[in-house]
C-alpha cells in the first residue's frame, strides 16, 4: 500500500509482532513471472554447463583413452549425462523437501498472525502437482544440456 494510513498501520502489526510482509500482485499477462521463469531456466543452463565443461577438461586423458578403445562420443556422453541426471535428481529432491518445509513453516506462521495476509486462499491440488513437477522439468533440461555441451565439445576435443 501507499500513503500515511498504510505506514501507520505497518507500524502498528511490526511494533506488535507481526512480521513485515510484502504483498505482491501479478501485473496483467504474467510478464514477472515468465521473466522469473526464463532467468531460473538460463541459470540451471549455465550451471550444467559450466559443470560438464569441468567434468570434460577434467577427465580429458581418460576420455581420449576410451574413444582410443573404440567408445563413441553417444556412449561418452551418455555417460556424463547419467552422472548429471542423478545429481540433478538429488538436487532437486532436496530442494523440493527443503520448499515444503519452508512453505509449511511460513504457513502456520502467517495462520498464526491471523493477518489476513493470504486472504484465505490456499494451495489447491494442481498448484502442488504443478510445483512437483518443477524438479523434473529441471532433471529434463540438465540432461538435455549436458548432453548438447558434451557432444559438441567431444566433436572438437576427439
């Protein structure tokens, strides 16, 4: 809010014990929450990235070792892509678990304030599915990427 009457009144729930909170409203077509989504998207990206460029340059003897045996670039890739899978998997179970605690905690402490902040609303089943299915979408893009980063630099590297 704006203006004396919402000073006022923040003064007064802070001074007693209620925590400041900032509501936020969505702007018409949704353009923050695209950007937001966009910038989660390029930083997993960049992250996987830098990740298999490392693991490459790191394991570049043993690399050029198994493709002197006769392994493909397919099958080196699929190796490293297995590696990235599971630790994106992990990742993002631990994440997950770490969100429904923090979502849970600030849960009952906005329940507890009776503030009105939420207005009432809760989750609904297909908000929770939706939210389930964002460590997934993030296993399937680290594995698209490190697949694409490891093919193209085993193509100059081999």
């Amino acid at each position: 809010g704006q203006g004396k009457a919402h000073k006022d009144c923040a003064v007064r729930c802070i001074s007693g014990g209620a925590p400041p909170a900032f509501v936020v409203r969505a702007a018409g077509a949704g353009g923050e929450k695209r950007t937001l989504i966009l910038l989660l998207v390029g930083a997993t990206v960049a992250a996987v990235l830098l990740a298999s460029r490392a693991a490459l340059g790191s394991h570049r003897d043993t690399i050029e070792v198994i493709h002197m045996l006769g392994g493909t670039a397919a099958q080196i890739a699929r190796i490293f892509q297995r590696r990235v899978a599971f630790d994106a998997a992990l990742g993002g179970i631990v994440g997950f678990i770490g969100a429904l605690l923090v979502a849970g905690l600030l849960g009952r402490q906005i329940a507890a304030v009776g503030s009105g902040l939420t207005g009432g609303d809760a989750l609904s089943w297909t908000d929770w599915l939706t939210l389930a299915l964002i460590p997934l979408a993030g296993i399937g893009l680290a594995l698209l990427t490190a697949r694409l980063t490891v093919m193209r630099t085993l193509k100059k590297m081999l």
